[in-house]
C-alpha cells in the first residue's frame, strides 16, 4: 500500500533522500538536497513509503500566503523515482498541502504525462549525447554553427576553463538585466553552490576570450551521467563573433566520448531552442503546472 507523507524539511533524512534521487530513473542534480539547501528560499518534501519516490516541495511567503515556485537555476523538479506513472504523479500531487494556495513550478521529463484531474503544460529541454567521438559529433553541427566556431578562431579568439566564477556572474547578471527576474541573491547562492561543486571536482567555468576581452561565458555542473548548462553570460559583442558557439564546441571537444548527457536546461524560447538544436541536440519534453487556489480578493498578490 503507497502512503505519502508530507514531511517538513527538518524532519527529512537527507541520506535516504539524495539515495532516491541517485537511485531514480529520472534523476536530476536539481533534487538532491544539497541542491535545493543552495537554491530554495525553503523547501519541504512529498516522501512515498521509506523514500521510494519523492516530490521537493519548494516555497516562499507572501501577504500570509504559502505558494510554490520555481527556483532560480534550477530547470525541473517534480516527482524522481523508480517506476514513475501518471497514477502515480496524480497521487503526488493530490497530496501537495493545501496551505499552498498557488502553484507556478517545473516538472521534470520524467513526469511527461497527460492528467485527468491535473493541466500540465509541456516545456521543451535539449539534450546532446557526447558518447561518440568529437569528430561524430562535430559533423552533425549546422553548418552555421560550424562557421561560427571558425569565425571565433580566425578572429584570435581564445577559450579558457577555471576562469573566476565572479567573472561569469558578472556577465549573467549584466546581460539578465533587461529579460530576467534574477536577482542579486540568486546570483549569491549559485555561487556558493558552484564553490561547493567545484571542490568536488563536479563543476566547471568556461570563458571565451576576445582580445583578452570576456565576450561569453558559463557555468557547468556535472551529475551522474549529465553536464548542467548551468549559468551563461554573454557579452552582446560576443555573439556576433562565434564566441558562444566556440565556447560550447570547446566543451563538447573536452568531453566528447564520454558517457555523459549535455543538459541544456531547455528553452521555451524559440531562438535558443533553434540555438541548442544546432549542435545536433535531440528535444526531451517535460512540463509545467500553475494552480491557482487563492480567494478572489487575493489573486492581485502576483502583482
């Protein structure tokens, strides 16, 4: 018989936790709990049995009122198990307490599925395969892409790894500005979470150099069989000269025939869709849920 707790976060054994997010099918580096101790303003958990399938809860406050959302840098959440169904997902979500009267989260691909009693709506991910050699994956790049990468290098560009992760928030932070919701905080607690990953030897910078100038930039988290395109920053002179282009072709080049899934974190953005595709990266489909519980008198507190 299934039974779902709703645990509070100090009543969670993070070991069984992070052993169900190792051990799922649809494992992700968002789930685990050092992930969501970095990035959630507070989170508690949905927990089946003795932590056979588990659902982050991630929530903050406002006017009084509980709601869950997306943190940032952090592509999906959702239910991770073993043996995931759409039965299953309703049952997770069914048990979500009532307290949080709005929902406005991400699911990940392994919660793809149609409900009766739940709309979801689909969201796009790109996933590039790097187990065959760089010549193989090379040579299903665009054309465009392929030049684009040439262009950098004629120009005298240059790429450099371990560059200052300062380096990189402040390219993310200046050109986010204008199209994005992050914020100073967010900047600090991907930091901290890149500071505790680079010591384990499970994260990475990138920097694409022209004329000793940083013109783009990038985070890269690495997790079981996934490299996390964690964190970009593009200088607007960059993207005319390759340098984004040259900058993934040079990770792609380092860890090419490895067993390892490049993990674009997705975009619902047709231009950065058209942009990951043309490295050769296939769609995973996942999807989104908002809910909306709040007394009418309350639904300006989004505003």
């Amino acid at each position: 018989m299934e039974s779902i707790a709703y645990l509070l976060h100090q009543d969670i054994n993070k070991k069984k936790w992070d052993d169900c997010i190792s051990n799922a099918g649809n494992s992700l580096i968002y789930g685990y709990s050092f992930y969501l101790d970095a990035m959630a303003k507070h989170w508690d958990g949905l927990v089946m049995n003795d932590y056979e399938a588990v659902m982050p809860l991630t929530y903050n406050k406002k006017y009084g009122i509980y709601y869950l959302y997306q943190p940032a840098f952090t592509a999906a959440l959702g239910l991770f198990g073993k043996n995931i169904s759409a039965q299953l997902l309703t049952e997770f979500l069914s048990a979500v307490p009532a307290k949080f009267k709005y929902w406005d989260i991400y699911l990940n691909h392994g919660n793809y599925f149609t409900l009766k009693n739940f709309e979801l709506y689909q969201r796009m991910n790109y996933v590039l395969p790097l187990a065959n050699n760089y010549a193989g994956i090379h040579s299903a790049f665009r054309s465009s892409t392929q030049r684009n990468i040439k262009k950098f290098t004629q120009t005298n560009g240059a790429i450099r790894t371990a560059i200052p992760i300062k380096d990189v928030v402040a390219l993310s932070s200046r050109q986010s500005q204008s199209f994005s919701t992050l914020t100073h905080d967010d900047f600090e607690r991907v930091t901290s979470l890149y500071t505790l990953l680079y010591k384990q030897a499970k994260a990475i910078t990138y920097g694409a150099y022209n004329n000793e100038a940083l013109v783009a930039s990038a985070v890269f988290f690495f997790s079981g069989n996934r490299a996390y395109y964690i964190m970009v920053g593009n200088h607007p002179d960059g993207k005319t000269a390759g340098a984004s282009h040259a900058l993934i072709n040079a990770f792609i080049q380092d860890n090419a025939g490895k067993d390892l899934l490049l993990d674009f974190e997705g975009s619902d953005i047709h231009s950065l869709a058209f942009f990951y595709s043309s490295f050769g990266a296939v769609e995973e489909k996942s999807c989104g849920i908002r809910l909306n519980r709040l007394p009418k008198l309350a639904r300006l507190f989004k505003k």
